[in-house]
C-alpha cells in the first residue's frame, strides 16, 4: 500500500479523519490546505520561470477544478479564522512568494515526486525543493515548531534515500514580513529515521490496512476551525450527538 507524510499526519491527528478524507463524496475544504497547496503550486510555477499571478493560482484553487487528491472536493471552503479571508491570503502569498523567490541562489529542483518501497509499504511524497544540496519545504505560516514538522522532514529524508540534510523556510508574517530557515538535524541520524519508519509510519501503514479508524476528539485540532469533516463527524461518527 501507498501511504504519505500527510496521510501518516491526517492519520495521527484522528484516525475517523483520515477516514473521512479518503471517502468519495461531498467534503469541505479548509482554507489552510487550499493556500499551503495553491503557494507551493505558485513557488513551483515561479522557478520553471511561468510568470504566473498570485490571484490566478488562487483562484483555480478556491474556485476551480479541485486537484486530483480532491475528488471528494464540493468546492465548498471552511473558513476558520478571517485572516484566512482570499484577499488577506493574496498579499500574504505575494509577500512569501517575493521573499522566496529574491533569495540569491536558485533551486536545483521543484516538486519532486519521489516514492520509496519498503516491501510492506511504499512511502510516497512530493518534496518543495532541493537547495544548495538540502531539501527544502516551505511554510505559509508560521506555527509552533512541533514534532509533526520533524516527523514531514524525517519521511522526506527517507524518500530522498536515507540521512540528508533539510530546512524548512517558514514565512512570518510579521511588522516586515520574512523567511525563517530552520534546519532540522534529525534527518542525518540514520538511527532516527529507522525509528521513524519502524514505530511510526510501519504501524500506521499496518492500523489503515486493518481498516481501524476510531475518532479522536481530545485532540486540539477536533474542532470547526481545523477538521473540514467536523460537521460530517457529527452526524456519522463517534461524536454523534
Ligand atoms: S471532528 Fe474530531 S473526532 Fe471527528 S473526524 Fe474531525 S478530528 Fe476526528
């Protein structure tokens, strides 16, 4: 079976959401996934030299078609906060996009689609960039540096082969916006990815095979804001009620 550094996370969050994401049907996307997804498609556009607008890529996002990952898609967004509002986004992508793309060298190469078999499972992903030797994931926004970060920088070290070194470029957006490198030292311990594999992703893999896939409502992100299944949840699953 396939399985992603986002599906691991989607599965880790709430076992019930992970489940719903991979349900045909009519699903609500949250803002949050639409900008992440609509940057790293600007970024990635931007480097092959495409002189593409912030408004149009967002627009395809927000109004159009939904990806091939979003077949379950209604084209409805949930907005969890007004600062996730499409014209405050416009200029917070501009002013990221702005600072990425000024930085003085260039990258080597963009969404590289990679998989990796592990015999029981293939762990597949698309990583941002490699940049002076180094993966590279951009971040929109700037949240707390938790260890799902380290986990999403660990599956990419292994898709890329094994220990490698990795940044992440988190954009603030603060007084005067800017870019924030951070390196993350775990994905040259060959030791820690082996942890990675054999105590996170190998279970997980094994847990959504066995079709186990209990709620988890004590979780910070169970809430209207941060779960687009939240209402469906309600009504079908273990929240019901
Ligand atoms: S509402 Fe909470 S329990 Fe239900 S799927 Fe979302 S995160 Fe899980």
């Amino acid at each position: 079976m396939n399985i992603s550094y986002s599906s691991i996370s989607s599965y880790l969050i709430c076992p019930s959401r992970y489940f719903f994401s991979k349900q045909p049907g009519k699903v609500a996307r949250s803002a949050s996934l639409i900008y992440g997804s609509a940057f790293h498609e600007l970024l990635a556009r931007r480097f092959r030299g495409e002189q593409v607008s912030v408004k149009d890529v967002l627009s395809s996002y927000l109004t159009g078609k939904p990806k091939e990952s979003e077949n379950n898609w209604d084209g409805k967004v949930v907005y969890g906060s007004k600062d996730w509002r499409p014209d405050v986004m416009e200029i917070w992508m501009q002013d990221a996009a702005n600072l990425v793309l000024s930085l003085p060298t260039k990258p080597q190469a963009v969404e590289m689609k990679l998989t990796r078999d592990f015999g029981d499972f293939t762990l597949t992903g698309v990583i941002d960039a490699l940049w002076g030797g180094k993966l590279v994931d951009f971040k929109l926004t700037a949240s707390r540096f938790f260890r799902a970060d380290v986990l999403q920088a660990a599956c990419y070290a292994l898709l890329n082969g094994g220990p490698s070194q990795f940044q992440f470029f988190v954009f603030h957006r603060d007084k005067t916006p800017r870019l924030e490198p951070i390196n993350v030292k775990e994905t040259q311990d060959q030791q820690y990815l082996d942890w990675v594999v054999n105590r996170i992703i190998r279970p997980t893999a094994k847990a959504i095979k066995a079709g186990n896939f209990p709620a988890n409502p004590s979780h910070n992100l169970c809430s209207q804001d941060y779960c687009s299944y939240w209402a469906i949840c309600r009504k079908t699953g273990e929240r019901n009620g």
